[in-house]
C-alpha cells in the first residue's frame, strides 16, 4: 500500500550498544514509568515520517541527505513517543478501554472508507503493512487513549472570555480586515515588434484600432462581447475579465486614474509594454474590517487554539515531572533533551 523506504539499516540512527542475542530478544531505548519504547518502535515512527519525503525514496543507508533527514526529525520523534507513553499511561489510570463492539465499528468503518469490505482483501492490507488483527487494536486503542486524555484533562478546561477575546481582536484587528479591491474587464490590442523594434505605422494603426474598439464600447455594445471578440489578451477567454485584485497591485498611475472612475467607466486606450489596453471597471469594494461581533467565533477558534497548545505543553511537562524515566540510548536521551529544550524554550516564549 504506502511505498517503502530502502533504507532499514541506517535506522539504527544513533549508535546503539550491540548487545549479545542471548541478552536481548529486543532492544529497549528508554522506559517509561516501566513502559518501554522499543528499538523497532521507534524506527518504524522514523519510516513513517520518512515515507512523507517522497525526494528520499530511492535514498540508501549512505546518503548524506537521509542521514540528515534522520538527524532533525529524531529529536522531536523520540519526545512524541514519551509524550505518548504518558498520555497512555493516564488513559490507563482514568479505566479507559477500547470495547470489542467499539472497535468492531472502527474496523468497518477504516474497511468502508479504503474499499475493503471484503475480508481477505483487508487481512492482506494489513499484511502488506506488516500488521495483525491486533496490532491494529493496540494502535486503535492508543490513538483512542491519547485523544480522550486530552479532551478530557485539557481540552475540555479551556474556555475564552469575553475580555481575552476583545483583547485579542484589538492586537490583531489588521487580520479581520479586507482590503479595497476591484474587478476589471480589459480589452489589448497588441503592437507587433519585429526585428528592429517598433514600426511607428503600426502602432498608430493599433492605437487606431484602440480608440475604435473604445467607441463601440461607449456607444453601448457589451465591453465583454468586445474583449472576446477583439483582444489579443489571454484574459478574452472569459471577457476580459481580470480579478478581483487588490488595488496596491496596479500601478500608482492607474491606481490614481481608476480611483476617480465609476463603476462601468472606460479608459482612454493606455500604452502599455504590449500594446494599447482598454479597461473598464467592472466593480469596485471598499477596504472593510469585521466589526468584533461579526469575527467573535473566529476569534474564539484562534484564541482557544493557542491556549490550547500551550496548556497541552504545560500538561505534558506536569505528567514528565511525575514520571520515572530511564534511558538505555545515550545518544537518544541527548535528542529528547535538546527537543524538549527547544520545546520549552518556545513555550516561555
């Protein structure tokens, strides 16, 4: 199903001791509270990632590249997986479960939304992505308790008020506001160039050709039917139509000669690097800031969103600080330091 990586040795990643077979069925990295995080855990959390670089699928072990794709994401990889372990963890202490009937549901629905109705075609998915029945439930269950800890512990003791909301709309009023913009038809008639630049004929003609196609317009004839007719500019596929586009984006000249336009006015023909344009203002709004009541769930979502994250971070370092952890990967421990340093860090920030 999902394209493998060839690259299985080099996720050893760090340098791991190599312990005696007879010592060790598997590799332990670090524990957590008496839960441990796996070797092949872990490197299986590097492949998924990995197999979201699409420009390092035909990397090998040896490429500097994949070797330093490894190297960045690791940090924050193996402070997800202690992060996780402890929101398990709570789940566990809070009688979580993940029912048969449950997760009977969740099984069809994943087979519904994949096309897998059929039984032995979702027994051979989960082969091919080297999964049983119940590694399927054990990650299910996971994802479930992860999610419910959160909601339960976090999520659900947020709220905004009413002046955290209105002080967040006065520091950020700039972003509920939309600028002045305007829609524009436009007609070209273009300026052949030929090997020694501009012929003065010519240019006269179509300036001629221009001011022709201007007084038809003025005389009450279509301005669209006109520029599809007409214009040598690609715009004349839909009438010439161009935007709506913000002001600030014209040229201070035209700005200025669009601003003391009406609504369906018509320029005189302007020269351009092409030729002679033609243009009409087809429409025209005012710059327009949401007034507070109007932004109110937007603002909510916004300044929920952030004390979300920043309550989330607060709850993990509460569970780390309870927690017995002990390392078994030197060079692990030092990328779960310097991510959690990084992390907390941006969090007095």
């Amino acid at each position: 199903m999902l394209k493998r990586l060839a690259v299985p040795a080099l996720l050893v990643l760090l340098a791991s001791p190599v312990l005696p077979a007879q010592d060790i069925i598997e590799q332990v990295l670090v524990k957590v509270n008496g839960d441990i995080v796996t070797k092949t855990e872990f490197e299986a959390r590097q492949v998924s990632v990995l197999r979201q670089r699409p420009e390092l699928a035909q990397a090998n072990e040896n490429s500097a590249e994949l070797r330093k794709a490894v190297a960045e994401l690791t940090p924050n990889l193996i402070l997800d997986a202690v992060d996780e372990l402890l929101l398990i963890q709570r789940g566990r202490e809070m009688g979580m479960a993940l029912g048969d009937q449950q997760f009977s549901q969740i099984v069809e629905n994943i087979k519904k939304q994949n096309n897998l109705e059929d039984d032995a075609k979702f027994q051979a998915a989960l082969q091919q992505e080297g999964m049983t029945m119940a590694d399927l439930r054990r990650n299910l269950e996971k994802q479930m308790f992860v999610s419910q800890v959160q909601q339960r512990d976090v999520i659900d003791k947020i709220s905004v008020t009413e002046d955290e909301a209105k002080a967040f709309y006065e520091q950020h009023r700039n972003e509920f506001t939309s600028p002045a913009e305007i829609t524009l038809r436009e007609i070209l008639i273009e300026v052949p160039v030929g090997e020694r630049g501009i012929n003065a004929a010519q240019d006269d003609e179509a300036k001629a050709e221009a001011e022709a196609v201007r007084q038809r317009a003025l005389a009450g004839e279509p301005f669209a039917r006109l520029a599809a007719e007409a214009s040598d500019a690609s715009s004349k596929a839909n009438g010439g139509l161009i935007g709506p586009i913000s002001r600030e984006e014209l040229a201070p000249a035209l700005q200025t000669e669009i601003d003391a336009m009406k609504v369906g006015e018509i320029t005189e023909p302007l020269r351009t690097q092409r030729g002679y344009q033609i243009l009409q203002l087809e429409a025209r709004s005012q710059t327009k800031t949401r007034s507070f009541e109007e932004a109110r769930s937007d603002i909510s979502q916004r300044v929920g969103d952030e004390k979300l994250r920043s309550e989330r971070l607060k709850y993990l370092e509460r569970l780390r600080g309870q927690a017995t952890i002990t390392w078994r990967n030197d060079e692990l421990k030092k990328a779960y330091e310097q991510a959690l340093a990084d992390r907390r860090k941006a969090l007095e920030g």
